[in-house]
C-alpha cells in the first residue's frame, strides 16, 4: 500500500517543452530546404517573386485616377481634377495684345484676372474641325492659376492606372513632356503638374502692364 502514491507519479504525463520541440521543428525545416538541389531553390524562389509581383500587380490594378474629360476640335483629352479649381461656360473673354499667340485673352473670375490658353495652338496642333471653345477650365496650383479653353465638358470619371498606355508623339502630337499617358479610348491625359509649372505660361507681366 505504501508504494501506490509513487505508482500513480509515474504514470502522471510529463510536461512538454514547447520551446525545445519549437527548436526541433526549425532545425528539421533548416535541413529540408538545404536539402534541396539548386534548380528547386530556383524554383521556390521563383515562386516567391510571382507572388510578390502579382500582389504589386493588384495593388497598382486597383489603383485609378480622378479626371475631368473634355473634347476639343473633337480629340478628347482629360486632367486629373487635383489641379482643376473650377470649370464653367466661357463669359467676356477680352484679348489681351503683345502676349504669346496661344494667349487668347484675359478673364475676370469673381475678381481674379487669369489668362487663358488654347492648348492647341501651345502644342502646335493642327487647328481641324469647327470648335467652339467656348468652355473654361481653371487649372491651379498654389500661385499658378490659369484657364484652357475647351469644346465641350464631357464630366469627371475614374481612369484606371493599368488602362494607361506610354504617351505615344504620333498618336496625339503633343509632345511627351505634357502627356501622363494615353488610355485605350485614346483619351490623351494631359500632364496638370507640367503645364502649371511651364514658364512658357506665365503671363501676369503681360496682364498687370
């Protein structure tokens, strides 16, 4: 009788070492890829990059961008509306002599003087079909303000990254540097940031003399 508590000690279960047998299961994973010859590990590596390229890929297919569409002799074009203040009916356009020729005027916007372009002729475009011009688009960014005339408001949509085709000379005319991209419809996206920072636009020596 005095031998049972001792009996019943031993058949108790032993407490597991977690941290070893977590240490073990390493060591056998460790072993298994060193195992492996290299055109496996050029496989499982391979792998990897496949994943990791088609979770960028989603990432940038997911991703779009906030434009307003405008037509103009036709031709659709669009800016992302980040750098568009404001977009109305043309009124009062008064020509302003001695600025450049792709300057067509001056217009009062509740008090501001901006001038106003026709994209046209600053991308030396072949002036084609009737056009009414008679739609303004005010681009801003900080102190640059300005507005670009244009045929038609077509309205705001969202332009998925991965639609968007390298800018192509021959497909639009306009030169690169002003182009973010063409979509398959063959809008031609036109580069806000450029033109606001183009110091061929400034004309507010011209407009204050």
């Amino acid at each position: 009788m005095p031998e049972q508590p001792d009996r019943q000690k031993q058949r108790q279960p032993k407490a597991i070492d977690w941290d070893s047998l977590r240490r073990r299961l390493e060591a056998s994973r460790s072993a298994v890829v060193l195992e492996q010859t290299p055109d496996a590990t050029r496989e499982i590596l391979k792998a990897r990059a496949g994943e990791l390229a088609r979770q960028t890929g989603e990432d940038v297919a997911g991703a779009t961008l906030e434009v307003l569409e405008f037509l103009i002799s036709y031709e659709t074009y669009a800016i992302e509306i980040s750098w568009i203040a404001e977009a109305y009916p043309l009124r009062e356009l008064t020509p302003l002599p001695g600025t450049p020729p792709f300057v067509l005027g001056i217009i009062n916007v509740r008090g501001r003087i901006l001038s106003v372009i026709d994209i046209r002729t600053f991308f030396d475009l072949p002036h084609t079909g009737l056009t009414n011009l008679n739609k303004v688009i005010i681009l801003q960014s900080g102190e640059m303000e300005f507005g670009i005339l244009a045929d038609e408001i077509i309205g705001t949509r969202s332009i998925p990254l991965a639609e968007l085709q390298p800018p192509l000379p021959t497909l639009t005319g306009i030169r690169e540097e002003y182009l973010k991209g063409v979509t398959r419809e063959r809008t031609a996206l036109l580069d806000g940031e450029k033109l606001l920072a183009d110091r061929k636009i400034v004309v507010h020596d011209q407009v204050e003399a």
